[in-house]
C-alpha cells in the first residue's frame, strides 16, 4: 500500500464562461472565478477522512480533481504515488448525483461492473452492500429512488475494490437506519482491506463516530487538515472573566454579560482564571466556519512541506498555509 493516498501541491481550479476564467474585456479580477486555489495537503493511506465545508466551498471540485474528472488549472494531485488518470483502476468515486446507466436493470448493472474490473472485482463486497435494501433484482435503475440508486452505486464502488474510495454526501438520500447499516458495512470493507476513504457529508455526528482524519474546505482553500484527535487536542474552549487571552491565539470568541466564551490554540498554559475543557468536532468546525480570518491549522501528516521521515516519527502539530 502507498504511504500517501492523496497528495495536492498548489492545487487550483477557475471556472468561467468565457475565455479560460470568463468573458473578455472585463478585468482579471472579474473574471475570475475559483472554485478552489492554492490548496496543499496529504492524506496518509489507510484513513478514512471526513471532508466537510458550507456549501460552494469547493467540496466536490476537490473531489472531481482527485478522480481525474477535472484538469487542475495550477497546482498538482497525486493520486497513490501517481498521477490520477493512471490510477483510475485502483480508485472509486461516487459522485452526488449517483450517475448510473437509466435503462439498466440491477443485474445488468453489477454485472458491468464486474466485467469492467474482471481482475479485482469482489462480489461479495456488492453483494453485502445490497443485503437490506430489498431490491428487485431484475428493477430497472430508472425506476429507483435516490436511496436506492445508492445502494446500487455503493455496490458498485465497492465491489471494485479500491485502494482510494471517493464519496461525495452519498448517504443524502438515505433514512437514518438505512444510513447507518451502510456507513457501518462501508467502513467494515475499509478496515478489512485497508481502503482510504474520503468521505464529504453536512452530518457532522455521523462523521465524527466514522472518520480519523479531517479535510475542511472553505472559500476554495483547506483551513484545517489531519488527525481529527490532534486538531482537537490543538484547540481549547476557555470560559472566564472578559480580559486579554494572549499569548494564545483565538480561534472564536463571544462575550455573555461580564464573561467571555472563546475557541483558542494554546501557547504553553493557561491562566488559572480561566476554565477550559476540549471542543468538540462540532464545535470546532463551526467555530472556524464563523471565523475565516483564523490562520489555517494542517498537522505534519497533512502538511506537505513536512519532510516524509518527519511524519514518520511525529504526532504533534505544525500551522500552516493551506
């Protein structure tokens, strides 16, 4: 297995309607428009990893980057120790729309997947993920609904067995329980086969039960990025008197008449005054999605200006610009 599943240096894309950005005779800066820009990360092999961001941050770019779908406008991803056209066979990617072929009955479909991928196709790996969803086989995929188009895509991806599993919100049309014996059938392949998986969702509880590794996205740049223990050990909620909490660097801060409440990084101790207690994943997203200004946080497997025998031996954590 590859020590790096994915690996972004400088990873950009622009869209727009005219030229390579947009129409001409406006200013560059007008026709700009970037769904991601200047995004530098590693996710080490083997970890499944929550992607979580607003909506428009430049989630499922990433993504469609990753799979080989889009061409990078500057930067580069490295897929697997290689480039993503040529590990194509060895990834799976489940788009949000779960595009399969319409006219096909189940069958026909599981039965593509198999002959396109007749070296690594595991069907057993399918047929688990289709156990419970009291399908007919025979149905054709055009009369399905969104939950059950993907179960049926999910059986697919898995019934490929990747090394790199792509899913971007699949679980959105899903009930709760059909949810939770998915993820949980999803994640026992992950473990037994050692696939990294990538994972973007909005249900942060899900994810935090689910995932040990963070990607957040917002305004088309990662702000924080690796163990999601380490992020949350890096991070302290300090309630006490209003005053200066310098040296430590806030995060988020709220006043409630004569306290305050505030989200910081530690630097060395804190002041006895305050009372203090780790965030929770939630807490810690939100409190960065409501403060963009707070500096970007990558830990030294995630950042990629960390040397590789660094992260070999290290578990703390380094800043970064993402």
């Amino acid at each position: 297995m590859t020590v790096t599943a994915i690996e972004a240096t400088g990873l950009g894309k622009g869209y727009g309607a005219g030229g390579r950005f947009g129409t001409y005779g406006k200013s560059r800066k007008q026709r700009e428009h970037w769904a991601l820009r200047d995004c530098s990360f590693r996710i080490p092999a083997g970890r499944v990893c929550a992607l979580v961001g607003p909506n428009g941050a430049g989630k499922s770019t990433l993504l469609a980057l990753t799979a080989g779908l889009l061409a990078p406008t500057e930067g580069s991803v490295r897929i697997l120790g290689t480039d993503p056209a040529a590990a194509r066979e060895r990834l799976a990617y489940v788009a949000q729309d779960k595009p399969l072929y319409p006219q096909l009955t189940i069958t026909q479909t599981l039965r593509m997947g198999r002959e396109l991928n007749p070296e690594r196709w595991d069907e057993e790996a399918a047929g688990r993920i289709m156990e419970g969803g009291g399908l007919d086989s025979g149905a054709r995929v055009r009369t399905l609904s969104g939950g059950q188009r993907t179960r049926v895509a999910l059986a697919l991806a898995l019934g490929k067995r990747p090394e790199l599993l792509l899913l971007d919100e699949p679980m959105a049309d899903l009930d709760p329980l059909a949810r939770q014996q998915l993820m949980g059938a999803l994640l026992g392949e992950a473990a037994e086969h050692g696939t990294t998986v990538v994972i973007s969702s909005h249900i942060l509880t899900e994810l935090a039960d689910a995932c040990d590794y963070l990607l957040l996205v917002d305004g088309g740049q990662v702000r924080l990025g690796g163990e999601i223990d380490d992020l949350i050990d890096a991070h302290r909620v300090v309630t006490g008197p209003a005053g200066d909490l310098a040296p430590h660097a806030v995060v988020e801060s709220r006043t409630s008449g004569r306290g305050l409440t505030a989200l910081v990084r530690p630097d060395g101790p804190l002041d006895d005054s305050w009372q203090a207690h780790d965030p929770s994943l939630e807490e810690l997203l939100l409190a960065h999605l409501r403060s963009p200004e707070a500096p970007p946080l990558l830990t030294p497997s995630a950042d990629v200006r960390t040397d590789r025998t660094d992260r070999a031996g290290k578990t703390g954590r380094a800043e970064a610009t993402a």
